[in-house]
C-alpha cells in the first residue's frame, strides 16, 4: 500500500482514538456490574489482488457481563479492487485503485432491555474522496425514550453543521436498515450518509462529531437498562430479533460485501453477527 497522505493519515489516526475511548468505556460499564472483562485485540494484515501489501486493520473483541459480545474493528487498506467490482464503488469505474480507513462497531447485549447498536464511519479515496458512516439504534425490546435519546443526540450532531443534515440522513437510514423479505425495518434507525465530499475539513468535522455522539449516547442508554430484570420471554423475543440482524446483515449490508470483495479479515468482517440467535 503506498504511503498516506495528510488527509488520510489524519483520518487513520482519528478512527483509531475513537477506537481506544470507546473500548475504554464499554470496558468501564462492565466494571461497574462487577466484571473484568476486557477486549481481546487481533492484528491482521491485508494481500491485495496484486500481491503487494494492501494494509490491515485491528479487530477487538469483547464478551462480558453487560456485553454478550462487542466488536470494535479498526482498518486501514488499499490496492485496486477487482473486476466488475469496482463499477459499483464510487469515482473507481475507470481507475480501480482505492485507499480506504474507518471504524466499525457492532454491541450485542446480554440484556434483551438494553438495545444493540451499530456505529461505523469510514474515508474512502478512489478518483474521488468521501466520508460516510452514521449510526443506528437496534433494540429487540424498544423504548421511546430511548430512541428519542438517541435521536436527538444524532440530530444535535447534524444540526451544528447543517440543518439539512439530520433529515436527510434519518430518511437515508429509515431506506437502508430495512429488510425487504420480512417487509420490517432493522431497528429504530438513527442516520446513514455517504459520499460526503462537499469539503473535506467540513466534513472530517463532522464525522469526529458524529462519532463523539454516538460515544455520549449510547453508554448512557446502556447504563439505564443494563439492570432492569428479564425472563425468558423477553430473551427468545431478544434472539429472535438477533435472526432478522443477521439476515440483513448478511444479504444486504453493504460494508459486509465490500469487506468480502476487497480481501478484508473474515473475523473481522462478521463480528456484526450475533452470538446467538434463533429462527422459530
């Protein structure tokens, strides 16, 4: 992989800081209920097609008291994507060569009460240079005031930097976390964005704020449900949901099928899979 450069040196750094502070307070939570459970950190390294070095990433990994299991990947990789594939990739149609950095976080809770979360925000280069991520909150027992919560701290983040922000990246996660075949969205939404390229200082702006957010929000919604009680029907209610995760997960998610085309860590690409699920 060649050198990076300033623009993606300095993303790389930031994904990998966000990493570390988040790590550190689900570590935090867990020993708040009594726990010493701590992430497990994996390196791995990256081929390209071409056989030359194409970067790699760290996958961490924990499975606690609060935390059923949580994944926090870290990547950074590049080299040229192949065939047809780089059709579908943005500004790579006549140039396949790409470059690419984020963080990808999956939480699977051990209580149904206390919602799952996915949050990953990325920088990709091809011809052409973009943001994208976002958040979204996946409860198998919902409340609305915590999808509320959630909401408006995703919203206060879009508004600092543009009020058109929060409705049009709602609407575009209300579109994608959505599982045609069972005609259910994935969860209680939040915001999706992509090919964020107006201006790049803007927009590294704003995907560090909605990565502060999300580091706000969540712990806090975790705290508040993580000792409420349940039984054993709120558990099958809470596996049986983790089914429709994978499923969409697996058939449609994009980030998935990207990992897979582009010769990522296999561990680190399916991490977003439930410990356990079921299908009644």
């Amino acid at each position: 992989m060649k050198p990076l450069d300033e623009q993606q040196a300095a993303a790389r750094s930031w994904f990998e800081s966000l990493r570390d502070r988040i790590c550190a307070a689900f570590e935090g939570i867990e020993r708040e209920a009594g726990s010493d459970a701590g992430f497990a950190y994996t390196p791995w390294d990256r081929v390209d097609p071409s056989g030359e070095p194409g970067g790699g990433g760290v996958r961490g990994v924990m499975k606690g008291k609060v935390f059923e299991k949580v994944g926090v990947n870290v990547s950074t990789v590049g080299g040229t994507f192949e065939g047809e594939f780089a059709k579908s990739i943005h500004g790579a149609g006549d140039d396949p060569r790409f470059f690419a950095t984020g963080i990808s976080l999956v939480a699977h809770m051990a209580n149904p009460h206390v919602p799952a979360v996915h949050m990953n925000t990325r920088f990709l280069c091809t011809t052409k240079r973009w943001f994208g991520g976002g958040a979204d909150l996946n409860p198998p027992i919902p409340y609305d005031t915590d999808t509320a919560d959630f909401h408006v701290t995703m919203q206060a983040a879009c508004d600092a930097h543009d009020p058109a922000h929060y409705p049009r990246f709602k609407q575009w996660a209300d579109d994608y976390f959505y599982i045609p075949h069972r005609q259910v969205h994935r969860g209680v939404g939040g915001i999706f964005y992509d090919h964020l390229s107006d201006d790049w200082a803007r927009d590294f702006a704003f995907t560090r704020d909605v990565g502060e957010a999300f580091l706000r929000i969540y712990p806090a919604l975790v705290r508040r449900r993580m000792g409420q009680a349940f039984d054993d029907a709120d558990r099958a209610r809470q596996l049986e949901w983790r089914g429709r995760y994978a499923e969409f997960n697996l058939v449609y998610d994009r980030g998935t099928l990207f990992g897979l085309k582009t010769g990522g860590n296999i561990d680190a690409i399916l991490m977003s899979l439930p410990p356990l699920a079921t299908w009644s």
